[in-house]
C-alpha cells in the first residue's frame, strides 16, 4: 500500500515514518494522487493514523523493537 511504503521505506527508499506526519503524508500522497492528470482518491489522515498503527502493532507482534 502506498501509505505503508512512504511510512516504512522499501528496499532504496528510506522510511518517513519519523519524519512526516499524518495530516502532512495524506496531504503529500493525496497530491500525488490527483495531479499530472492522476484521478486517485484522496488519503485521510485517519487513514494514515491507523497505517501506522497497524504497522506498530505488527512490529510488535514481531518482537521488532520500535525505532
Ligand atoms: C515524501 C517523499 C516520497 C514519496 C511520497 C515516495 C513514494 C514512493 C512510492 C509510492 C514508491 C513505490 C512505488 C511502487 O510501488 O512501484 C516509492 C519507491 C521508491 N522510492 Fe520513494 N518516495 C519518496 C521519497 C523518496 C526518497 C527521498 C528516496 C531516495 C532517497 C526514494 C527512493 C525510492 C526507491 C529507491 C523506491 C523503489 C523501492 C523498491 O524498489 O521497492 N523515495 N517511493
């Protein structure tokens, strides 16, 4: 999902989870969603909000150690 690779990266690309917050990431990706001519629906911040939780929860799950 493009919302969980901006929060946590991928391969070469470094994670934003730190860095972006909800209200910003939904606003960057809903940009990017909706110009040069891109007919994407919007991302809520909610949206981003239960992203990242759900990637917490599963780190957690894990026995990752939040960073
Ligand atoms: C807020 C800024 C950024 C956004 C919204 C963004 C968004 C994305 C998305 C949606 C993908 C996945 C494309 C796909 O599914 O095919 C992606 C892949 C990638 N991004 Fe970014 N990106 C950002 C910043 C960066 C930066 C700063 C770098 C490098 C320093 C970077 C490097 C990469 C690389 C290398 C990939 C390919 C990863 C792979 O091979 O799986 N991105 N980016």
């Amino acid at each position: 999902m493009v919302i969980t690779t901006v929060l946590n990266g991928r391969a070469g690309m470094p994670a934003f989870k730190d860095d972006i917050n909800d209200a910003d990431l939904a606003a960057i990706l809903t940009y990017a969603r909706t110009t040069w001519g891109n007919k994407g629906a919007a991302i809520k911040p909610t949206e981003v909000a239960a992203a990242r939780a759900a990637a917490r929860a599963e780190a957690k799950a894990r026995g990752l150690q939040a960073h």
